[in-house]
C-alpha cells in the first residue's frame, strides 16, 4: 500500500476564515512534507517533518500553521489566507534510508480556492 | 541556482512511438532520482527511479537511463499511449534523506 491520503479534496475559504488541511499515511514512513503547486509549476516545499518534529521550514508565512500529532497524520492549519494562497497544497511521505526507501508518495492534493 | 533541469517544457508523440523525456542535474552528490506523473488537478503519481549504482531500469512501458558521467538522465516511454499525456516531473535527491528537488515538468502529449 502506496497511499497517502488528503482531505478535503476541494475547500473555499475566505479570507477571515480557519480551516485545516488534513493528511494520513500508514506506509509507516517517518518523514512527511507538505508542499504548494500552482498550474504549470512543481511542487514548492513548504514543510517537512521527521519522526514527527519539524525540520525544515522554507519560509513559510505564519497563516501556514503545520502539525504533526502523530507518526501517520500531518495537518495544515490555515488562518486569514490571501487570494494568492489559492492553490494545491499536496501531501507526501518518504522513508527513511537509501534507495527504494526514499521514494516520495504524494497525495491526491487539496485543491484551496481563497476569495 | 537550478539543479534539476527540464529543458524541454513540452513534447509532442504519436500513438505507439517511443517518447523520451529528458532531465539533466548539475549536484553530483544526487544519487537517486525519480520520476512523477501528474494530471492537473491531482498529485503527482510516483512512476519510476533509479539509484546511482544502476545505469537502466525497467517497468513494463517505463525505463530510465542515468548517464552519470554526463549528469542526465532520460524516460522512455513505449509504447506510447493516449493515457500517458501528461506532466512528468523528474526529481533527485541524495542519501541524507534531504528533500527532492524537482525539475519543471515536460508536458507530455500523446497524439491518437
């Protein structure tokens, strides 16, 4: 089993509003990252975690607000968001290790639509 | 500074011909590199990789060369299908478990 699993798969917010992102895993990889694609883009990094503590932050504002509660859930909590956030925000996980371990599984993404 | 390179943003193959997409690096300490498929709309979809001990590797329509010495490496995709058009990201990394770097993506059209 090779899946990581998102939800909402679609959510409308306004500006004002609080939301979380939502992301699960039991592939039992201890690395989850949460990243940013708009059209015609790859993926940006936004977050990673590793065995469930934050280590990397790539600059991300503070109305990105990630949690990991867990070795199997990661969530994004969204606060006072711009229209500019509007995007597909994806989850993935990777193992730990060399090789076939570091293949990065992605999530079918949460597509965000602020207005 | 970008170190994985797409240089071609977009493809064009017919139905049943080979496609072969192409992705060049420039970090030497990358050893293992992968590719993903992607839709619009959905994440990307894991397809294949390759570790730097390998030269090729094949899964079913799918194979990847790694030209380590030349810092490239290529998808070739035969036969080519209708299904297959879409975006394919090339992406590396090294061992220490750092983050993938992704390249631009290739949009990939396969013409019936």
């Amino acid at each position: 089993d090779t899946e990581v699993t998102q939800t909402p798969k679609h959510l409308v917010m306004g500006m004002t509003n609080k939301k979380s992102l939502k992301c699960e895993q039991h592939m039992g990889h201890r690395a989850m990252y949460w990243y940013k694609q708009k059209a015609k883009k790859p993926p940006e990094l936004m977050f990673v975690y590793s065995y469930e503590k934050l280590s990397i932050n790539e600059s991300v504002p503070s109305r990105f607000s990630p949690e990991c509660p867990n070795s199997s859930l990661l969530n994004l909590h969204l606060h006072a968001l711009q229209p500019e956030d509007s995007a597909l925000y994806l989850c993935a996980s990777r193992g730990q290790g060399s090789g076939p371990r570091e293949t990065q599984y992605f999530g079918p993404g949460t597509r965000l639509l602020v207005l | 500074d970008q170190q994985v390179k797409q240089n071609s943003p977009s493809l064009s193959v017919q139905e049943g011909r080979i496609s072969i997409l192409n992705c060049d690096y420039t970090n030497s300490m990358f050893d293992y590199f992968l590719w993903y498929k992607k839709y619009p709309a959905e994440g990307p979809t894991f397809l294949i990789s390759i570790s730097s001990i390998k030269d090729k590797n094949e899964d079913g329509r799918f194979t990847v060369f790694l030209n380590k010495s030349a810092k490239h490496l290529s998808l070739h995709i035969v036969p080519s299908q209708p299904g297959d058009s879409a975006v394919y990201f090339c992406a590396a990394s090294n061992s220490g478990n750092t983050p993938l770097v992704f390249g631009k993506g290739t949009r990939l059209s396969v013409i019936a």
